[in-house]
C-alpha cells in the first residue's frame, strides 16, 4: 500500500490494524518451584569444552509477565538472587 492509498479515510480500519497488532501472550517456560541453572558468561577465549551453565542450582521464585517474561530466582538456602 503506498503512502497516499494509507491516508484514504476508507483503508483507516487496515492501516490501524497494521500498525497496532494484537500482543502475543506467551505461556512462561518454567513454572514457580522448578530448578534452574544459570548460564554463564562466555569470553572470547572460552573453550568449547567448558561448561556454560552454573554448577549451583536455583529454585523459580516468581513469574514476571514481562517481554520478555523474567523470573526472580532463589538458592536452595531460600537467598533472593538479584
């Protein structure tokens, strides 16, 4: 559609449309009391064979509906991670 079709009173409805999408509502991956690892942060000379998760184990505390969608972690001492 060019611009001058766009600003047509009669394609207002499908231009609108276009511009402001329905958000898509997206189901969290890990549900609250599940256990994770982190990933760590991988430098330039970082081997292959290292490994790129923590070796500490965290408990999901909370379900943040963000976009993304966050969680707020806990160790297995209950300890908040911020």
């Amino acid at each position: 559609m060019t611009p001058v079709e766009a600003s047509k009173q009669e394609n207002e409805p499908l231009v609108y449309k276009n511009l402001y999408k329905e958000k898509v509502i997206r189901k969290p991956k890990f549900k609250i009391g599940d256990t994770v690892r982190t990933s760590k942060f991988k430098t330039k000379f970082m081997r292959g064979y290292d490994p790129t998760f923590t070796e500490e184990i965290f408990k999901i505390s909370e379900v943040l509906k963000t976009d993304p969608i966050t969680y707020k972690i806990k160790d297995l001492n209950e300890e908040e991670i911020k």
